[in-house]
C-alpha cells in the first residue's frame, strides 16, 4: 500500500473532528506501509538463512585465515581473546568447532604438544582449508614469539626470493621441517634410554600419573605392546600394588598385553583407596587403662615419702622487763610512816630514797635534813 500524502495545512473553517480523523487515518496507512516493509525484509532472511543451511556452505573461521606474522618485540593480541574463537558451536548446522591452539613461542618442550593441536583443528574442520598453502600459513599465524616467530618470518619471505615459489610444498614438508626445528631432538633414542633407569618409577606420585607418562615414553621409543613392554610397567610400578595384581587368582592379566595390567592396577588402587578412607572412617571404641597386677612373688617396694617441709621456727618470748619503782610523794610517805604528831616536812626536802634503799633509811634522811 503506497504510503499516504503529506497532511495538507490545516483550514480554519474545517471541522476540528473531521480534521483529526483524517489525521489518524494517515498514521495508520503509514504503519501499514512500514509493516510489510519489515516482512518483506524478514522474509528475505529466512530465505537466506535456509539457503545456507541446505547448501552447508563452508564458513573460513575469523581466526583461521593467514596472517602477516609480527616481529617478536611488537604487541600481539593472543588468538584465544577473540570471544568468538572461545565458543565451542557456532551456529550454521550446529558444526562442532574446536578451540584453537595455543601461541607457541620455539620452546622445544612445548613444540609436540603445538603441532599436534594443529593436527587437531585441522581435521576438525577440513573445510575451513581447503588447499595445502593455507595449513600451513594458519599454523605460522600462531607462531608468534622468539625462535617461532623468525621462522615464520623466513617462511613468508621465501616466495619474495624465490619467483613466488612457496618453501614448502605440502603440508606434510612443513610439518617435518617443524618437528626437527621445534621438537625435543632424538625423542626415540631418550625414550628408550629412560626406560632403562628408574625415573620414569611411579614413586610417591597417583597411579594414574605413572600411566600418563609410562604411555608418552612407550610412544616416543615406540615399543610395541608385548611382554618387554609389561615387564617395565611392572617394574616402574608401585610394588604394592603390583604385587597385589600379580597375585590376582582369577582373572589375572596377560603378561603380553600392558592394557590388562594397566586397568588392574587402577582397579587395585581404587579398592585400595576406598578400604583407607572406610577405616579411617570408623571410630574405635575407648577403653579404659586395665589396673596393675603385682605379681605376688616378687617383693614388695616400699617407696619413702619426701620429708615435709620445715616449719618456720618462731623466735623466743623475751622476759617482761619490770617497769621501774617510781618513788611516792613525799608527803603521802610521810603520811603512812610518821605518828599524827610530827610535822610534815618542808617540801624543800628532796626524797634520797634511790631504788634499793628501806624506809627507815629514808626517814633517817628526811629527819636530818635542816
């Protein structure tokens, strides 16, 4: 429906209700007109988005493309940052996408573990690569840091020099120029030379970590499974456990195949764990100290007791000093010893009694006095 005209301007003489009735029959007819745009537009997707679901069409990742790789010392956004690269489905036919592997930086120790990341994405998604040029420009897109880095650097370089002329080929020559430029070198020979010395012994570490390298090292000396292969896994085992399996009645595993004996031993370790943690669990009974028995033919000991501790001794009482004779008055004296008629003596007088000395004496003194 073609949309409406413009509203002509409004005429002084016209009917205020007629007026607005036709000013909302123009906004209806516009939201008609902006309806079926919105269909029209929604219809097309979905046809677009069926279209692409029937025909599978191949959709290069965003971080699987090539790349220009970067000097060593200039800033470098990690692949696994992109939040599209962390989703584990992507829409599309709910294809699976893995995650990308990781930067590697040169270091041998980690060179194994890269390429084999790579393998992984690869063969996940075969359509994301469609010729041998863009493998291995994806991988160099993640070699990003130190001897890694200048590798890449060299191989990009190489069509410049050479008339447009790839270094490698195929993929296949790239992976093998990578593995001995980036692996631990003769992995074989240091392999089959561990095997031969006791660091590969399970020792304090689980029963599932022992398995975890006994299988990497009987892959890098490749040892086939047989008889030499479980004699040393029964050798590095733990002798506990590989006794208990080696004493196995019924059900005991071959002594040519190592996957028997390694499923026995997690098994016994399994049912060794859990008999720990039950014992641990049960609490034992408190009993009480049984008495001591003396044996009635042996002689009895008498122990001495420990001396008491002295008691402070308290210091002698001293003798009471007899206050000393205060002499009476001379006039009471006189009182009780002379007859009514003598006459008191002069108070002048001074009393030469001294301590010791008798009345008579006294009176004496006091009678001749002038």
């Amino acid at each position: 429906m073609p949309p409406a005209s413009d509203v002509a301007p409004q005429d002084p003489a016209a009917d205020p209700a007629q007026e607005a009735w036709r000013r909302l029959t123009t906004i209806e007819a516009r939201l008609e007109h902006q309806d079926g745009q919105m269909a029209e537009i929604f219809n097309t997707f979905r046809e677009f988005r069926l279209y692409l679901e029937q025909h599978n069409t191949p959709t290069v990742p965003r971080d699987s493309g090539p790349a220009a790789v970067q000097p060593a010392d200039a800033a470098q956004t990690p692949a696994q940052s992109d939040p599209l690269s962390a989703q584990s489905f992507t829409r599309g036919g709910d294809r699976l996408r893995p995650a990308p592997p990781d930067s590697f930086d040169g270091e041998r120790e980690k060179g194994r573990a890269f390429i084999n990341s790579c393998d992984l994405y690869m063969s996940l998604t075969p359509d994301a690569f469609p010729d041998e040029q863009t493998r291995i420009n994806w991988v160099l897109s993640y070699m990003k840091g130190g001897r890694a880095a200048r590798f890449a650097a060299r191989t990009l370089r190489h069509p410049n020099s050479h008339g447009g002329v790839p270094r490698f080929g195929t993929y296949a020559e790239f992976r093998t120029q990578f593995i001995a430029e980036f692996c631990p070198r003769d992995e074989k020979r240091k392999a089959a030379t561990t095997f031969e010395t006791s660091a590969y012994h399970q020792g304090s570490r689980s029963v599932d970590e022992y398995i975890d390298e006994f299988w990497d090292l009987a892959e890098e000396a490749q040892f086939p499974d047989g008889a030499q292969l479980v004699f040393r896994f029964r050798h590095g085992l733990d002798p506990r456990i590989e006794a208990k399996v080696a004493n196995i009645v019924e059900g005991r595993p071959s002594d040519e195949r190592v996957q028997e004996w390694i499923d026995a031993a997690r098994l016994v370790d399994y049912n060794t764990r859990a008999h720990q943690d039950f014992r641990s669990a049960v609490t034992k009974p408190r009993t009480a100290p049984a008495p001591a028995v003396r044996n009635p033919g042996a002689p009895a000991v008498f122990r001495a007791l420990p001396a008491p501790p002295p008691r402070p001794v308290a210091a002698a009482p001293s003798a009471p000093t007899a206050p000393a004779s205060r002499p009476f008055p001379l006039a009471f004296r006189w009182t009780l010893t002379c007859p009514a008629n003598v006459p008191e003596p002069p108070s002048s007088v001074v009393d030469a009694r001294s301590p010791g000395t008798s009345l008579a004496t006294a009176r004496t003194n006091s009678t001749s006095a002038p």
